[in-house]
C-alpha cells in the first residue's frame, strides 16, 4: 500500500501513526511544512519520501506540488491526522482520483453547524444552535436560543474564542471577542459532565471505542490558568453511565457514514440523565489522548489504526485493564522553568502506577498554554480502580509544582 500522509512530524503523537503504517508494510509518502532534517526521527525513519510545501493551509497550491511530486503514481490512500487537514485530505483524494472521504462529507466533520444539521435529521440530540457571520445575527440567535449560552467559531479547536455567556452583558463580550471569526456556532449550553467517545473504525464497523472524562470540562481548563486539567480514559466503558454517550456515539458514525479510521467524539451528560452530542472529528483525539489508550489496554493503536487503514480489520488483541489519567501542568509566573517541586515524593507514593513522565525540565521556555493543550507537561498514572486513579490524578494537581520566572 502507498499512503499520502500529511504533516506527519507535527503534532507530536503523529510520527508514532506513520510507524504504524511503515510496521504493517505500507510505504508511506509525507507532506508536510519543516524540512526534512526538522522532522523527528520516527517519522523520518519511517517515510518512504517526503515532499516539503510552504504551506498546508493553501490548498491548491498544495495540490500542484504533490501532483507534480507523485508524476502520475497512483497511490492508495490520502489520511491527515489533525483537525486543519481532514478537508485538504479530501481534496487531494478527490483530484488525484483515490477512495476515501470526499470533501462534501469532511466538511460535515469541520463545520459544525453542518454537523448538528445532519445529526438532527437523523434524530440526534444536539444543542439548540444557530450559524451567524453577522453581529445581527449571533444576536437574534441569542434572542431564539436564550441564556446561557455558547459563542463558538464554527470550525474551531482547542477551545479557541469560545464563550459562554450568561447574560447580555456575557454576550456583548462575546461578540467583541469573535469579531475577527467570519462565522460562529451559537448554541444552547449544556451543563453537565463531559465525555469523549472514540472510535477506530473499518468500513463503518466500530472495531475499538475509548471513553474519555474530562476533568473539569475543557472550556473550564482554558479558562482558569491554575488548574492542572485531567483527562480519563476508563476502564469500565460499559458501565450504566456512560450507555447513553456509547448508544449517540454509534449512531453518529452510521449517520455521518464514517469509514475507516479514527473518529474523535465529544459528548454530555446533563444531571437529569440525557445526553447531549457535542462534536465529532474525523481524526483520533489530539494531547496525547491516543497514549491513553495503549497505556489503558496494553496494545499498540498507532499499529491498530494503521492495520484499519491496510487491512480493513483491527487484528490486535486487547484488553481494558486500567483506568489512565494524565495530568497536565502549568508552572507559576513566566519564562524559563526554574523548579519542579512534589515530583520525588508522588515518585516514590505512586511508584509503577506513574507510567510516563513528559514534563518539561529545569532551563525551559515555558510554552502558552492558551495554545497547546500538553501546556508545561503532563504525568500519566494508571490503575485498575477508578477511584485510586482519580485520587492519584488529583495529587499530582495537587502537589506537584513547576515554577517559572
Ligand atoms: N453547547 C455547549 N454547552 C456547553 N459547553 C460547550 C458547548 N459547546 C462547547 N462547549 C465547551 O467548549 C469546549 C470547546 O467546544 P468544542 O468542543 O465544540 O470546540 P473545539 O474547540 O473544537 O474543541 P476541541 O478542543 O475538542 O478541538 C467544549 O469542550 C465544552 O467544554
Ligand atoms: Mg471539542
């Protein structure tokens, strides 16, 4: 098999995809912005070629120079892995004439009005929502969908220029902070506990689903600097609980008609019981949230997805054995990492249960952690009991310090 792959050194969990696919026997063409030399060692090691563009955002112009790179090979596949290549994926699978998504159906996984409009005809509960790309209209919307309220672009990631307003005042902000956005999402706010539903899937037929739980829900960990944000993947993804999320999430894949790879889904659980889609992406989680589910199983899904994508089936065996919390830091004041404190002694409680470690260290620009979700670092810790691995979880947030000046 020979697969067109884009932006394979970035981020950083995608060089591990491209040696999934290079140890089930694909050879595998890269397309990305750095340089070869830049690109880290596992993508390198694995890639058959790689072609260097100006840009991934430009679409045509990326068009023309993997056209005149390939000269008239026929490859098999096109996959992008990150949430600003899904449509460029389609639209090179489209003019080089391969199988796969088209850009009419990736977009149903980019924008996310598209998105609930679909879901709703099939049934789906989804927020009230409105597209608006005037002033005027995020205001009607807010007028039909009342407060509290979420102000969103409608191809966002990350949580970037996102709102939540509860009152005209909320909402004037929110208009002022999503002026430079050409379109927004306005929905109805679901309160409630957050969840991911992940799949990896071949020909429509979900082979492996990973549950995530967001602690506390994304919009909260961007919005308050001092918390050390957790994701959850768990262990008993059949649990009474969670049937709701696992029931929309299997519907949603046969709705939107997804095929083969991972999909990214995001879901809520209102106090009341019902459950509430949030959005789905036709790629695997981002943050290392990929890690969470070898580390939870005992398998190696970068393989997994690979053997998706050659082989139409998930041959590996696996097995749920843990819960899997990473734990993502973000170091007091600004500049260069200057101290770490509380590692040795969590080290030494937590022991084996401290499965990763991927902190920076002491000499280290701090990053924005506006910007990148991994922020200063994380710690994964993993266990069989849901209630020991939150404990753990929260420690870490507790006790472990980085500083910064
Ligand atoms: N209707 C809503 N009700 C409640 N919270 C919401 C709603 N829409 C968005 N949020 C909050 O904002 C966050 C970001 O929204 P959403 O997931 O739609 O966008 P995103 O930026 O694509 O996210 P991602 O980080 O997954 O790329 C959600 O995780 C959730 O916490
Ligand atoms: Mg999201």
């Amino acid at each position: 098999m020979d697969i067109l792959f884009l932006s394979p050194g970035f981020p950083s969990e995608i060089p591990e995809f491209v040696r999934g696919l290079s140890v089930v026997g694909a050879r595998v063409w890269g397309v990305g912005v750095e340089p070869v030399g830049a690109l880290p060692d596992t993508a390198r090691k694995h890639l058959h070629a790689y072609l260097q563009v100006p840009s991934l955002l430009d679409e045509m112009e990326t068009l023309v120079r993997v056209r005149r790179w390939l000269g008239g090979r026929q490859l098999d596949r096109v996959e992008a892995l990150t949430e600003y290549q899904v449509v460029l994926a389609a639209r090179l699978r489209e003019a080089l004439g391969i199988p796969g998504m088209s850009v009419a159906q990736a977009e149903v996984f980019r924008d996310k009005e598209k998105m609930k409009l679909a879901l709703d005809a099939a049934g789906v509960r989804t927020p009230r929502h409105a597209r608006a790309s005037t002033v005027a209209q995020v205001r009607e919307a807010a007028e039909r969908i009342g407060f509290p309220l979420i102000i969103k672009p409608i191809d966002g990631a990350g949580s970037a220029h996102t709102f939540r307003c509860n009152d005209a005042q909320e909402l004037d902000a929110a208009i002022d902070g999503t002026r430079h956005v050409p379109q927004v999402s306005v929905e109805e706010f679901i309160d409630g506990e957050e969840f991911t539903f992940d799949t990896l899937t071949a020909g429509g037929v979900i082979q492996y689903h990973n549950i995530a739980w967001y602690r506390p829900r994304p919009l909260v960990a961007r919005t308050q600097e001092w918390i050390s944000p957790q994701v959850i993947a768990l262990r008993d993804v059949d649990q009474p609980h969670l049937a709701g999320g696992v029931a929309m999430g299997r519907r949603v894949i046969e709705v939107l008609g997804f095929q083969d790879g991972f999909t990214h889904m995001e879901w809520y659980k209102k106090p009341d019981g019902e459950v509430v889609f949030g959005e789905i992406g036709g790629r695997p989680p981002g943050a290392r949230q990929v890690d969470q589910m070898n580390y939870a199983c005992d398998f190696d899904s970068f393989v997994g997805w690979a053997e998706v994508i050659c082989q139409g089936t998930l041959s590996q065996r696996w097995e749920r054995k843990y819960n899997v919390a990473t734990v993502f830091k973000r170091a007091h004041g600004q500049g260069k990492i200057v101290a770490i404190a509380g590692l040795q002694g969590l080290r030494q409680e937590f022991g084996q249960h401290i499965v990763w470690e991927n902190l920076l260290r002491v000499g280290d620009q701090r990053r924005n952690w506006l910007q990148t979700l991994l922020s200063d670092g994380f710690l994964v810790v993993r266990h069989p009991d849901l209630a020991t691995t939150v404990g753990m979880a929260d420690r870490i947030g507790r006790d472990l310090r980085l500083y910064a000046r």
